[in-house]
C-alpha cells in the first residue's frame, strides 16, 4: 500500500496527516511544536500517527512537507551574512533599492529603511560587462575577482551571491566567477542571478538571489537534519518540500532554491481548501486559515488560487512566484489589551505563541487572549485534542477580567469585544483579497481552518455576506492535507521586452519550447516520467511606458490558433477588470514564464454514510454559550458521529479532534456527503 505523509509545523502545534492512497483512509495528529528544533516535533509526530495507522515509518513513500523556517530567518533577521559581487559601478545596487516608500504622504519623514539583507561593506565591484543584447562588451579579469574573493572570504561571509549587469541575457561571466568561487570559499553556497532569476530589471534581480543566498545555510541545515533523522528513524521514502506557489520540489532542490519556500507555509492550506472544494462541488473559495498567532486570507476562483509574481514577507518583496495570501497578525494566541493613552480594546498582533501560550492552556501563560475569550464565552469546551488537552476555565476568567476592568464593562462583553475585534482583522485581511482585487465576496464561499478557524468562520462569513461558511473535514490539518495532495511544480523565466506589433508568432513559439524542455527536463530529473508532466505558460503584458505588467495564463494551443492579437485583446480584458480602464498605448511583452507540472493525485475524499437529518445520534450534551448579548442554550456535538444530511441548528458547537465549529444563533449548519460542515442563515 502507498502511503503519503503531510506535515505542517506552526507556531503553536505541528499537523500530520497520513493518507492511504489505495483507500483514501486518513489518520491525523497533532503534537506541540519544538520551536528550538522543529525536527524534534515532527519525528514524535511521525512515530505517533504511524502507529495510530499500525505502520511502521518505512511503509510511508513520500514525505510532504510545508516549513517557515525560511520566512522566520527574514522575519527574525537571522539569515546568513551574504557577500554580494557586481558589476563594476553598481555596488549600492542594494542600498539604493526602489524609490518606494510605505505609509502615507510623511511616511518617508519617519519611515526607518530596512538595512539590506546584503551590506555595503560586503559588497564589492569586478570588471567585466555584458550588454543589453547579451553581448561580451569587456572581459573578465580573473585576478580581480580572486581579489574580490579573498577580500569576502576575509570578511566572514556565509553565503555569496553573484548579481552581473544583463547576466539574465548571458550568464557566462556569473558562471566564471562561481567557479572561482568554488575554490577560493568551499563549503560556502553560492547563488547566482541567471539561474535564481534569469528577469530584466537588476535591482529586483539583486534582492531575490541575495534573499536566495541569505536562507540557504539555515534551510540546508535544516533539511539535512531532517533528512537524517528521518532516514535514522527507518524513513526511507522521498522528501518533498511545499513551494510558495503551492507545488512540491524536492529536498535537494529546495536547498539550492530555498527563495522559492518562503510563502511555503500558508500554501499548504490553500492547496488543501483547494482539494476540499473540488469533492464537496464548491468552485469559488475565500480561505480563512487561523493559527495561534496570524490568520492567512486567499481567494480560489474556478477552483484555482491567485498567484502573484512577488513574494512579500515583512518588509522584503523578492521577485518569486507565490500564492496571493495575506496575513495578519491575528490568531487563537493573539494578546487582548487596553493601552492607558487610548483607553479602547486592542487585539494583537503579539500573540503567547506556543509557550507560554494562552491562560486557558496552564502553560505559565498570564495574558488575556483570543482562545480565553472563547473559553470564556462558551465557545471553546473544557477539553481539546478529542479530550487529551484540558482547558483551564477559571484561569481564562480570571485574564479576560483584566480587559473588563480596564473597559468598566462586564466579563462578558469584555470576551465578546474580543472576539468581535479579531474577527475584524480578520474581515480586513478578506477584503483586501476580495474586494481591492475586483471581485464581489457574495460570490464566493468562506472556508475556515486551521485550529481556530472553524470558531470565527461563521461570523467572518456574515461580515463578508459569503455563504455557506465551510468547516472542512479535518480542519485543524488542513495544511498538512494541503502537503500531502498537491503536485511537483516548476518554472524558469526569460526577460523578452519587445513591443507586441514587432514580435512574429516564430519568435514566441520557438523561447516557449526551449523553456518547456528546461522545466520537463528538471521534472524528468526528480524522477517523474514524460507522460505525468503537464507544461503551462504565463506571458506578462503591459502597455508600453507602464512600470507594472500583468501575468496571463496561456495555452499554447490557444496562442498557436489565435495569435498575439488574441493576447493582447485577453489582457485588455483583464487590465479592465482589474483597474477599470485602458490606454491606447502600445502593448508590450515583457516575459515568459514556462511551468511544469506533476500528475495531479486524484484522490476522492471519504464518503459519509446517509443520515435521516437528525444530529441527535452525534449529541454530546446540552451547553450554555453567551451570544447576542445574553446566555443562550446550545448544544455540543461529536463530529465523529455525525452523518451526511444531518442538520444542525444554531447555537451549537461541533467537537473533533483537531478543532472545534461554532455555529451562530439564526444559522443552520447541513453535513454535506464527504463531511463538510455547510453553515447558511436560517
């Protein structure tokens, strides 16, 4: 039997799931997670849920892994120190960025500029230069770039990055100067920019390959320590890691390329939702993923995520294909408090995290939280992990008392004020996807996950007016779901930069196949055979002049029966959409961009056995929440038991292993036939 392993490391907890591809049958389990080693936690994860599903680890053939450990090395500033070579002349390439400062009209009087991942003092120039065609103008000097070498090597380097003008065009001087690399610095791991991103404009160019340069110590530590005590532990399948745009590369490759998993996360529950909706017929998703301490928002449109050209995490924008998710500070962990200057209610974004973790955990935690707000309300049951974890009740009291006193106000609608104010920033985060992207929220369903987001999705999806809300099966493990059904993926770029009415269909067709034998090729490599690979592409347009362009998906088919009019025509269609107008002004293409893909796995979800409508079977006990400004009645019920037809009439609480549902007076909840929970108004 085939079995695959998804696993997801959060802040708080790290989510497996075992799925047997033969039976579709799936095991979850949560364990804490080990924030001073993350191995830690997923080797005590990986030995429980295999003998939850009575295997040992060797029967497991392929090991899906999503990972923050690249974002957190930005986020934290603990990448590498990055020794960065240029051209001759252009050595503050870093420092003098983009002309792009954040806030409003005084942003830039106090705006503190971010100190580049690369420093000036570990910058240095060589001779040499390409030009704008590609074309050896001046030569290399072998002598000057061992001096150069020499000066990094003695300053303490960690990583090397090579950024040459027009490299993107020729890279031959980069490769040059990586090879003397090697013998000067070994051990030290070098990027360079043709091969990191082979696009025009070099500043961008710059930041992604010392970005790249700047995690790939810390990820090749730790994906070599994982790999080991995997392969200690009698694993001896294949280790994949999840890509920012929501595909799989392997090990190997993700410790050459680690700029590709620094969204790698929050893409494992989108391809999860995405998994969910295709088996309950949904098309059209806005994703709510809340952890313990952020909430990560995207938008499924046709059953297919958004994807952008830039990754964004914290104040670094590198130039890397990525789902379009957006978080905020936000989660079950997030810190409630008032501020003596304002005297009003504030929600996050500093979070308990993990440890201490909420009161409610018995943890040593002091500090109010979102989680105390929901025990406190009701919400939350006295126990978690189907009993396991035990909730401290009156230590949660006791914390939201504080926010109630500070307020003048009762206990609780102190935790009701909590509740609401998170569920804001949640609301926030959806419209930016939503609404500040062109499309109407009415049209899409709200899908909750994560530990904590079936309990906000049913109020978030009244805020946004998207129905149904969707608690999926195994919420809590969505991510990890999301890991273990989704595909390889891989792409390369080239920079074209020609106006539309001087670019010949030839011209197109001939870069579009030489890139799509690169990128098969490198499936091939990974193991997978010709007829499991699928090749797309994207062609960015702009009019001409415009200092942005927007990525078309395109069929090659389309684009041989239908010509360059047909694309241009398509982007004006979408330039409209997207800002409500269009120019007369040229169009210009400005790259390519080939994609390879992996079969997709298509494994149908477990059908639940019929019901006659009546939850009774699944009911727990009768409860008392606080709602609508008073303490209303409610009931609890086993999500195990439950049966598809079943229909559930608010307020309830649906229990599991991994998470808890809340359902809100005036709504009623319908079990679809694979167990989602489907929330509308009454």
């Amino acid at each position: 039997m085939a079995y695959r392993l998804g696993v997801d490391v959060g802040g708080t907890f790290t989510d497996l799931l075992l799925f047997d591809e033969a039976s579709s049958e799936f095991w979850r389990h949560k364990t804490p997670s080990t924030p001073h080693d993350s191995s830690v936690g997923i080797l005590n994860g990986v030995e429980a849920i295999c003998a939850k599903a009575g295997i040992k680890p060797s029967d497991v053939e392929v090991f899906l892994h999503g990972t923050t450990v690249a974002t957190n090395a930005i986020l934290e500033g603990k990448g590498s120190k990055v020794g960065l070579i240029v051209t001759e002349g252009y050595r503050q390439v870093m420092q003098i960025a983009r002309s792009f400062v954040p806030g409003g009209l005084a942003g830039w009087i106090v705006w503190p500029k971010p100190e580049p991942l690369a420093a000036l003092e570990d910058t240095v120039e060589i001779k040499g230069r390409m030009n704008a065609q590609g074309e050896e103008i001046r030569p290399i000097d072998e002598a000057n770039i061992r001096a150069a070498l020499e000066t990094l090597k003695a300053q303490g380097i960690e990583a090397l990055t090579v950024s040459l003008m027009n490299a993107y065009l020729n890279g031959a001087h980069e490769k040059r100067v990586g090879e003397l690399a090697a013998e000067i610095l070994p051990g030290i791991p070098v990027s360079l920019s043709h091969q990191v991103l082979p696009e025009m404009q070099e500043y961008e160019r710059t930041l992604t390959t010392v970005a790249n340069a700047a995690v790939r110590p810390v990820v090749g530590r730790y994906v070599r320590n994982l790999r080991d005590k995997l392969r200690g532990a009698g694993m001896a399948g294949k280790l994949a890691l999840l890509r920012s745009d929501g595909g799989l590369m392997s090990s190997e490759k993700s410790e050459e390329h680690p700029v590709s998993l620094l969204m790698s996360g929050p893409a494992g529950g989108v391809t999860g939702a995405i998994w969910v909706g295709k088996n309950a017929g949904i098309r059209n998703i806005l994703t709510l993923d809340v952890g313990g301490t952020s909430t990560d928002v995207a938008l499924i449109e046709n059953l297919e995520a958004r994807r952008v050209r830039t990754t964004e995490v914290g104040h670094l924008a590198v130039r890397a294909s990525a789902l379009d998710v957006k978080t905020v500070g936000a989660g079950g962990g997030s810190i409630a408090y008032v501020p003596e200057l304002t005297g009003a209610l504030r929600v996050g974004p500093q979070s308990a995290g993990a440890v201490p973790g909420p009161v409610a955990y018995g943890k040593g935690g002091t500090l109010p939280t979102v989680t105390d707000a929901n025990v406190v309300l009701g919400y939350l049951p006295e126990a978690l992990l189907g009993g396991t974890f035990k909730l401290d009740r009156e230590g949660a009291k006791k914390a939201v008392q504080t926010i109630a006193d500070a307020l003048g106000i009762d206990l609780y609608a102190a935790a009701r004020g909590i509740i609401d104010i998170v569920n804001e920033n949640m609301f926030g985060a959806l419209r930016m996807i939503s609404v500040q992207q062109g499309y109407d929220p009415r049209d899409f369903a709200v899908m909750g996950f994560g530990g904590a987001g079936p309990l906000h999705v049913n109020a978030v999806a009244r805020l946004m007016g998207s129905w149904p809300a969707i608690s999926p099966v195994s919420p809590g493990v969505l991510c990890a779901l999301g890991d273990a059904t989704t595909r390889m993926r891989t792409e390369t770029a080239r920079s074209f930069s020609k106006l539309a009415s001087k670019t010949t269909l030839a011209e197109l067709e001939a870069i579009l196949d030489e890139m799509a034998c690169q990128t098969e090729q490198e499936l091939k490599d990974e193991g997978l055979s010709s007829d499991d690979i699928t090749i797309t592409f994207e062609i960015d347009v702009r009019y001409s002049g415009q200092a942005f362009e927007v990525p078309m998906d395109v069929a090659r088919d389309d684009l041989k029966a239908k010509g360059i009019g047909w694309l241009t025509e398509r982007f004006d269609e979408e330039h409209r959409r997207l800002f409500t107008f269009n120019m007369d002004s040229e169009h210009e293409i400005v790259n390519l961009r080939a994609v390879a893909l992996g079969k997709a796995l298509e494994l149908p979800a477990a059908r639940l056995p019929e019901g006659n409508g009546d939850p009774s079977d699944a009911k727990i006990r009768d409860h008392e929440l606080w709602m609508n400004g008073q303490m209303m009645p409610a009931v609890i019920y086993d999500r195990a038991k439950l049966k598809a037809n079943d229909v559930i009439k608010g307020p309830a609480i649906v229990i599991e292993m991994d998470s808890t549902t809340l359902i809100e007076a005036d709504c009623i909840a319908t079990v679809d036939h694979v167990g989602n929970i489907l929330i509308n108004l009454a």
